[in-house]
C-alpha cells in the first residue's frame, strides 16, 4: 500500500521548457513535505519542501504546489536546464517538525532534459 | 565539510554471512537513520535513532540490527545475508527537534550484492 505515489516514471523535457513533476498520497496525517533530487551513485539532495499550512513554496526556479484537498503536490522547474537530468523523489512526513519517525519516499520520477 | 560518510562504498556477500555497514556523520545530528533503494521500489525506512542509546523500527527492519553508541555513528548489521537484502543502502541524518523541517542529509550510498 503506497502511501506516497509518482505515477511517472520518466519525463522528457526540452531544455528552456518547463518540467512539471507530480506527486499523490493518501496519508490525511502527512504534514510536511519534500523533493528529494538524486544523481546517478550519490546520495539523494534535499530540494524544496513545503508545510501543510501552505499552497506553495519558491526557490530560484524550483516552485513546489500543494493541493490538500486533492492530496496532490508538484513540482516546477522553469527553466529547465541540462543539470536538472535526475532522478526526482517526493517524500512526506508525519512526525512533530517532520522526520522523526523516517519519510516515507514515492518511488521516483526519472526527469530527462533534452538539449 | 565530510556530512554523512558511509563505508564500504561497494561489497559482494555470499547468502549467510554476516557485516556491518559502517555510518558516521560530523555535523552533531541527533537523529539518523538507513533507508534501502530497490529498483521501482523508492527509498524504504529501516531503521532509525533519534539519539544515542535509542533505536527503533522502520518500514522494513526484518534481517537488521542497529545500534546508536555516540551521536556521530549509526552502523547497520546484516545479521545472515540473503540475496533478497541486494541493494543500495542509504545513511541519512539531520538536525531532528520540533524544529526540524525533515530534510535529510544523506550519504553517498553502499551498494550491497549479496549471492
């Protein structure tokens, strides 16, 4: 039972355009949550995150969505450049501040950006 | 700036044999934690420690033992390897505390085949 869900495995994007990544859960109890971007052999690097009291959230070109309601978050990367070639995670938390109890991780979308 | 180190990067186990994957991080974390990349499977909770001396479960924590000495180290044993535990294993930490936002540091992985 996947509580965090990315339903696309892989994105192709054109470079300049941008890259919508999507993400659904179904926990009522997650209250935080992040992008995770990961490389091929390294680790994962936090992104972005957004707190369940708000809708949105902007770093640079990084804005992440949060539909409550619909249990539904995004995330939008414009202008998309070629260092953005990654393995994206959507990750939530239900701890107090998050993280106490572990994230739970969607199994990852594969962006692709095309020069 | 060293963050989160994880030893070995790489190791290859025969089914029934036992190690220990070493974690340790110096930016003076109270909690961390291991999570296990499968393909298609995202990033799995194994076990964690929100401080030295106290551990507990994750998602997945059947064939794994832990144990939190110093705040600087978190090592994951396999206690009798089976091919089903092959995969790339996480450390991750963070600052932890109700200001915590969950956002994770993680290492740069040790991929584990066991035969």
């Amino acid at each position: 039972d996947q509580q965090v869900k990315q339903n696309s495995p892989s994105l192709s994007v054109q470079e300049g355009r941008i890259s919508i990544l999507n993400c659904d859960y179904t926990n009522s109890m997650f209250d935080y949550f992040l992008w995770y971007k990961k490389y091929p052999a390294e680790g994962p690097t936090f992104l972005i995150s957004i707190s369940s009291i708000k809708d949105k959230n902007e770093d640079g070109r990084f804005t992440v969505f949060l539909n409550k309601s619909a249990k539904h978050l995004s995330l939008h990367i414009v202008p998309s450049q070629p260092g953005d070639s990654a393995v994206y995670f959507c990750a939530a938390s239900a701890g107090i501040g998050g993280g106490a109890d572990g994230l739970t991780f969607g199994k990852g979308t594969h962006l692709i950006i095309q020069p | 700036n060293a963050g989160v180190t994880q030893t070995p990067k790489f190791q290859v186990l025969k089914t029934g044999q036992s190690m220990t994957l070493q974690c340790a991080q110096d930016m003076n974390h109270e909690y961390m934690s291991w999570y296990r990349q499968d393909p298609g499977m995202g990033l799995r909770l194994i076990h964690y420690s929100v401080g030295a001396g106290i551990t507990d479960q994750g998602e997945v924590p059947n064939g794994y033992n832990v144990s939190r000495s110093t705040t600087e180290d978190f090592p994951l044993r396999l206690l009798s390897a089976a091919p089903s535990q092959t995969s790339v294993y996480f450390c991750a930490s963070s600052s932890g505390g109700l200001a915590n936002t969950g956002e994770l540091f993680f290492g740069e992985g040790s991929r584990l085949t066991v035969l």
